[in-house]
C-alpha cells in the first residue's frame, strides 16, 4: 500500500517544453503547425498515391506505404500535444497521458525500426538476388515482415512501459523536456533506478545500434554487388538506396545517441528528440518522392484524375 501511496503522490507531470520565453513559445507554435501539416499530408499523399495505384503491386511501394502510415501515427504521438502546450503558460501532462505518449513513441518508433530492417532485406533480394526476387519476396512474406514489424513494436512498447510504469513518482514532477520519455522519467522516480537505465540503454540503444550495423553492412553489399552491374542498372539501384539510406541516417543517429550512452539529460537532447519525433517523419515523404520517377508520376496521375473528376 505504501508503494502505490508513494507512486500516486504524483498525478500529472509539468513539462518545461522547448523554451520558456513568451516570443519563441508563439514562433515554436507556427514552425510546429507546419511541420505536423506538412508531415501528415505528405504521408498521407504518399499512402494514397500507392494504395491507389499499380505500384501496390509491388513489395518495395508495398513497405513504403505502411512506412507512411507509421510515420502518421508517429507524427500524431508528440507533435499535437507540443503545439497545443506552447500556447500555455502551465505545460502539463496527466500521469496515464504521459504513459500512454511513451507507449505510442516506442510502439511506432520500433515499428519504424523493423520495417526499415525490412525494406533493406527487400532491396538486397532485388539487387543480389534478382532472379529469385518474385519466389523470395511473395505477398505472404511481405505480410509476415509487415506483422513482425508491428508486433516487435507493441512488444518493445510494452516492455518498456511495464517497467516505468511501475516505478514510484513520489517527489518532483517537473520535466526539463516538451515530451514524456524514459530518461527524464528515470530521473524523477525516487527509488534507484541504476538497473533500469541500464535496461533502457540495452532494450532501446543497443538495439538500435545492432539494427544500425546490420543495415549498413547489407546496404554495403548491394553496393559492392553493383561494381558487376551496367551503368544504367548502377544509377537506377543508387537512386533508391540513396532514399533508404538517408531514411535510416535521420532516424538511427539520433536514436542512437539519445538511448545508447548513460541516461542522463543534456541539454541537446531536445533537439535532438525534435529531430526524430518530428522532422523524420516529415522528412520521408520528400526523401522516396523526390528521386523517384515511379512515384512522381504515380501522384501526378493521382492529382489529375481528382483534376478531371471535380470537372465533371
């Protein structure tokens, strides 16, 4: 009883947010605003632009359009609630809220981890392996990697917070942050926490750094397998692994250097969180569309058949 007395001293948390000047708070709501609007739209474009076109018909489009519904929900986690805060002068956060934004940031983030992971073994049997591409990558294995994707999400999620949920809050609750996350929840917990963020850097950063190795070390096969391959065939794969590469730099880096080293709080650390959370997901979209001659037409066609159909 006295652990949950302990624990229910605190009921909701304060959140400092980005800054605490009045000027910057408005400037922090616009440039948000727009980043949200532009990140929502531009994976839900790239979403129905696949959905609705032949390109569904293949594996690699396949895997891009749950990557863009992912990175929806992503978006959907942290980036309203900073935008609705910044308005305030008191940022706060309830108990379960807080909660539950730590569970969908670690159930869509290792999503997003996995289907890259998936995306990469994708482009490795298209390149390395292109004649066995069809009877390697069929639509029951895409299922099956898309379905892992999202279970290894909800299974890390819930890992993580079965753990911080349990923990006793019982003095301060002000975090130096404009989200809820588990390095700066640790620090508030008042009871010892050591073993746990040793958890936190093995479950989160450690896996993070082996997914990371692994992507670089099938990406650089397919790139030393391309030495073999025509001018034509080299530029036409480089322009696609440039676009996952990219994808898996902005978001890996980041994650990295936030859930690897000790958790403690640095002063960077909400850059980097904002860099993640948010200019990842609105970044992806650009990044598979803009050197992506399939795509680009694909949503030319989209926007021209919505043209001709609000004519008639």
């Amino acid at each position: 009883m006295r652990y949950m007395e302990n624990r229910n001293n605190v009921t909701e948390f304060i959140l400092l947010g980005l800054t605490q000047n009045p000027k910057m708070q408005k400037v922090i709501f616009a440039v948000f605003l727009v980043v949200y609007i532009v990140s929502v739209v531009g994976n839900v474009l790239t979403l129905v632009t696949i959905t609705t076109s032949p390109l569904v018909g293949s594996p690699m489009y396949f895997f891009l359009a749950h990557l863009s519904f992912i990175d929806v929900c992503y978006s959907c986690v942290n980036t309203p609630k900073l935008i609705v805060v910044s308005l305030h002068k008191k940022k706060t956060s309830s108990f379960i809220e807080c909660m539950c934004q730590i569970f969908g940031e670690h159930l869509f983030a290792g999503a997003d981890v996995i289907l890259l992971t998936a995306m990469a073994y994708d482009r490795y049997v298209a390149i390395c392996k292109p004649l066995h591409y069809m009877t390697i990558m069929t639509w029951q294995v895409c299922w099956l990697l898309v379905g892992v994707a999202w279970a290894g999400g909800f299974l890390h999620a819930t890992i993580q917070i079965l753990f911080i949920f349990r923990l006793p809050f019982c003095g301060p609750n002000v975090i130096d942050h404009f989200m809820c996350d588990l390095n700066p929840l640790l620090e508030l917990a008042c009871t010892d926490t050591h073993t746990l963020r040793l958890f936190v850097a093995a479950n989160s950063g450690f896996i993070c750094l082996l997914i990371f190795l692994l992507l670089v070390g099938s990406y650089t096969v397919i790139l030393l397998s391309l030495r073999t391959r025509s001018l034509e065939a080299r530029q036409k794969a480089l322009s696609t692994l440039i676009s996952h590469i990219t994808a898996i730099l902005l978001f890996f880096v980041p994650s990295i250097f936030t859930y690897l080293r000790p958790a403690v709080t640095l002063p960077v650390d909400k850059a980097v969180a904002v860099f993640y959370t948010m200019i990842t997901p609105m970044l992806n979209p650009l990044i598979y569309t803009l050197r992506n001659d399939q795509m680009k037409n694909a949503i030319r066609k989209l926007c021209g058949r919505k043209v001709i159909s609000s004519d008639q």
